[in-house]
C-alpha cells in the first residue's frame, strides 16, 4: 500500500526532472545570438588572450 505512493513520486521525479532540464536548455538556446564569421573569430581570440 504504501509502496504506490512512492513508486508515483520516484515515476514523477524520474520524468519531471529531464523535461524540466530540457526546458531549460532551450530556453537558453532560444536567447542565443547569431553573429557572423568575422564577429565569432573576434570572441574566440578575446577568450583566448593570456591573462597578466
């Protein structure tokens, strides 16, 4: 009897969590800019600079 509860609740969390985390992730990539060659090869060499 008491194992129905908490096999719904583990079913829940085991479903719920990758959506959520899905969710999430596409929402991060639906803000995601898009820039040209010219702009990319810019922000990698910024990244890419020695720091002092």
């Amino acid at each position: 009897m008491t194992g129905a509860p908490v096999f719904a609740f583990a079913l829940l969390i085991g479903l719920g969590a990758p959506l959520l985390l899905y969710l999430f992730v596409r929402s991060e990539h639906d803000k995601g800019e898009t820039m040209d060659r010219e702009a990319t090869e810019q922000a990698a060499r910024r990244d890419t600079r020695s720091r002092e």
